[in-house]
C-alpha cells in the first residue's frame, strides 16, 4: 500500500479519540436466527437466517453468524459473519457509532480485532475507508486497509475537524 494511502488511513480515526466501549466485553451476547447448529466437537454454533448478534452495543447482522467458544473456559473467541452484506456497530466511550460492512467479518474478541472482506467499509462520524480487506484493531484504533489485487485502490473520505465536532 502506498504512503500516502497510509497517513490517509491513519487520520481517519484520529480525529476523534474514541475507543470502543470499554463494557463490551463484560456483557452478556445475545443472538437471534431463524436455525441454529452445534458442533460440540469443534466449540462452534452456525446461526443462519437473519442473525442479530448484540453484546453491550456491538451490533452484528448477518444472514449466517459463526462463534466459536474457548473449550475450556466457553469464553467467546471469534465471531464471523457472513452476508450479502454483513453489518457490524459499536459505540465508543464518548458516544460516536463506529460501522462496518462487507461479505465476510471476522471479529476476534481477545485481539480486539475487526477484519473486513470483499466490498468492506468502515466509517466513523461522517469519514469513511473501502476497500477490498480492512482490518481494524478496535481498542488501538489502528487500521490497514487493502485493495485486492495489485493496482486496486483504497478508497478514503475524511471529513473536516470542525465538521465531526
């Protein structure tokens, strides 16, 4: 990716020093599909049709949601989501909704990290990245954002300080 793509990227969430909701992860998570299946084996449930994942105000709608679970102690360790598109939301410590789509997310809870793929978008505020994969460590506000293949293109609309506030 080139430098300037960079420092683009690295503003977008600079301006506003919010990090996601810091009781998140304390809550419980709450999903509603039309099915559900569990594999005991592998730690997995598949909810299909619909899916509304919520925990504290992250957001996920999908048409199928994978979460795979700790075998030892059933923490939550990855939640994917899979649709035509796939939504996810949060809200950070000072109010501001941070919102993301693409066909596939991938969101590891222990990382903090949302990894966005095939016609991703992230915004915040009115500033918006897209891309062909985005990933996005949340709780460091750090972002890579890549095109596909060699000469496609990282799309970025930043909006003036004065606008977000």
């Amino acid at each position: 990716m080139k430098l300037s793509h960079l420092s683009l990227i690295s503003c977008l969430f600079l301006s506003s020093q919010a990090l996601a909701l810091s009781t998140d992860q304390d809550q419980p998570v709450y999903i509603d599909s039309d099915s559900q299946q569990l594999d005991m084996q592998s730690n997995k449930v598949t909810f299909l049709g619909d899916v509304k994942l919520k925990q504290g105000s992250i957001n996920i709608n999908a048409d199928k949601v994978i979460v795979t679970r700790d075998p030892k102690d059933g923490s939550i360790q990855e939640i994917e989501g899979y649709g035509n598109l796939a939504t996810f939301s949060q809200l950070t410590d000072d109010g501001k909704t941070l919102y993301g789509e693409a066909k596939e997310l991938y969101y590891v809870m222990v990382e903090d990290q949302l990894t966005m793929i095939d016609q991703a978008m992230l915004s915040q505020d009115d500033s918006v990245i897209r891309g062909t994969k985005i990933r996005y460590k949340i709780s460091s506000q750090k972002l890579i954002a890549d095109g596909k293949q060699k000469g496609d293109r990282v799309s970025t609309v930043l909006q003036p300080q004065t606008v977000q506030e």
